[in-house]
C-alpha cells in the first residue's frame, strides 16, 4: 500500500491546509473543488500561506514553487482516479459524503485508501456505505493545518492494519504526529476541548469575567496558545456549536449541550474571523 499520488477533496480551510502539507512534503497532490470560484478560493489561500511563510524566512522561494508545482487544482472526480489516497475534507454532511464516495468508487483503484477528516460524524457508518470499509478511516488534521502538528489517525472494527499503518505512516512522512483512536463521536481532542470550550461561553454568560480576561487567564494561567474565545472565533462558531450538537446527540450530557449565546450568534451570522465578527471584530484586518 504505496501512498505516492493523493487527492484532496474540499479546498476550504482544511482541505486547502490539508493539499498544502501533502504537496510540501513532495506528495503529487490533486485537489478537488465543486467549482472554479472555491477551488481557485482556495488555491489562493495556499498561495498566500506559502507567500507569508517565504516573507517570514520561513519556507524558501524554491519550497514554495516545489509545493504548488505538486499540487494541481480540478473539478472533476476523474482527475482523482490514479491516487492511493483519498482525503475527504468537504462540508459535514453525511449524505453529500456518501454522494461523493459513491461518485469516486466508480473511478479509482482498488488499492486506494480512503480517509475522512470529519470531525463529527460516525467513520463507521460513513465506511460502511462504500465498497471499501476496510481500506476505510478517519484522519483528523486541526486548524490551521499547516501549523499544527496532530493528525488523529481514526479506526473503525472494519478498518484494515495494512491500511492504518499506512496512512499512519503517511502522516508522518507530511511532518504530523499521529495518534491512534478508535472510531467513536469527537475522537480525542475535540471529546475534551469542545466541553472546555461550552463552558467557557457559560461562564463569561453568566457575568464571571470579559471575554478578554478569560482568554487572558486561560493563556497566562494555563500556557495555552489561544484563549478560549479566540480560538472559537478561530475554529468557527458554526463548526463548534456542529460538534456540540452531534456529541451531545450521542451522549445526552448536559456539558455537551451548545449553550444559548453560542446558539444566538450562530444564529446571528457571528461566526468567527471568516465572517469577520464573532466573538471579537476582525473587520479590516
Ligand atoms: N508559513 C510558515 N510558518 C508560519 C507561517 C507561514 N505562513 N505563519 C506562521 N508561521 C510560523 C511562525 O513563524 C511561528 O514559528 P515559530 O514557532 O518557529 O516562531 C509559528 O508558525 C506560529 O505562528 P505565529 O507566531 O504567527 O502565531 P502563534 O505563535 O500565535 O501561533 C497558532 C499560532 C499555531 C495558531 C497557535 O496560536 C495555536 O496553536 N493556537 C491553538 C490552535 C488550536 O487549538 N487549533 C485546534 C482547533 S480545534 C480543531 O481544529 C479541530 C476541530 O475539529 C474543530
């Protein structure tokens, strides 16, 4: 199960990031997109990444070059049709994934792995609608992709070994760590860092402290990199109250529930730095 040609479908905020690291790490790399404007959205995204990662002495003008020379962009299912790999990064959708799923088996090889990077639905009942469950499984990459370094590598009981060594080796071949984690709602980080990030939103309804004193507790007094209402801005208000609602659906915990602030500004369109406003304002920047 040589991993050498992959395909990324979705070329939002992860795929892109997803795309980016493949392709830098010498990976031909196929993105997929629905159409031009979101492809070409999000190929801009790459590009800018690796623009400000050359400003930053970061990434060398030769890396940039080398990484978008791997990567090409279609909007077609056939351009994916000789990958090993097929990483699934489109909207959370259970019916549109199965759509999708579908539409590839027709085309790729029998040997081709493929992985979702869902955060929220169930792996198992995505691997079990294809032709291929046990060369099927979840890879859990986090925002921003390029910089952070976990891939959660997801098993289902379909999940063949020969599959998950390979991925799992794949992950470290793009510079991730990988952890292993059985298939089951919200995975590792999320299981944990979704209830912290519920109540928080509690607390600073319930009058505790300002949204600015809170992150800057939970940055100086814990050592995180973010506080929690600037990272929710940053994973995206609507994605967060998305992972509440279906953890909460599976285990019927009140601490799972997305309380009604963050319901309210979901509601409102206040989604984090993608609209430009969510807990704080990014407009202009
Ligand atoms: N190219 C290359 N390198 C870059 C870069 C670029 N375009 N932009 C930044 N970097 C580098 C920086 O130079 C810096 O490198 P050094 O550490 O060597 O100095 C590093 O990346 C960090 O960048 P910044 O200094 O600009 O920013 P920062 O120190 O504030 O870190 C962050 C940014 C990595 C996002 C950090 O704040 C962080 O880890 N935040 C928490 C993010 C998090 O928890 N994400 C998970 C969300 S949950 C999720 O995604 C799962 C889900 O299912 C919802």
């Amino acid at each position: 199960m040589e991993i050498k040609t992959v395909g990324v479908l979705g070329c939002g905020l992860m795929g892109s990031g997803i795309a980016q690291v493949c392709a830098a790490a010498g990976y031909k790399t196929i993105v997929r997109e629905v159409d031009e404007t979101f492809l070409n959205k999000g190929l801009g995204r790459i590009r800018k990444f690796l623009d400000e990662g050359v400003a930053k002495g970061k990434v060398t003008a030769d890396a940039r070059d080398t990484t978008i020379g791997n990567l090409s962009g279609s909007t077609t299912f056939d351009a994916l049709k000789d990958c090993d790999l097929i990483i699934e990064a489109i909207i959370e959708d259970l019916e549109e994934k199965q759509q999708t799923y579908t539409a590839l088996e027709k085309i790729v090889n029998d040997h081709a792995i493929f992985v979702s990077n869902t955060s929220s639905l169930c792996i198992t009942e995505l691997a079990a609608t294809t032709m291929r469950p046990d060369r099927f499984g979840g890879l859990h990459f986090f925002n921003p992709v390029p910089l952070m370094k976990l891939v959660e590598v997801v098993r289902t009981i379909l999940t063949d070994e020969a599959a998950v060594k390979a991925v799992t080796e794949w992950t470290r071949a793009v510079g991730k760590t990988p952890v292993q984690v059985k298939d089951s709602t919200a995975f590792i980080v999320n299981r944990l860092l979704v209830p912290y990030l519920l109540d928080a939103v509690r607390v600073y309804e319930g009058g505790l402290a300002t949204l600015e004193d809170i992150d800057t507790a939970m940055k100086l007094g814990c050592g995180y990199p973010m506080g929690p209402f600037t990272l929710l801005d940053l994973v995206g208000l609507d994605t967060a109250m998305y992972v509440a609602e279906v953890m909460f659906e599976e285990f019927r915990e009140p601490r799972y529930a997305p309380p009604p602030l963050l319901k309210r500004m979901v509601m409102a369109g206040q989604l984090g730095r993608k609209t430009g406003r969510g807990f704080y304002t990014y407009e202009g920047k």
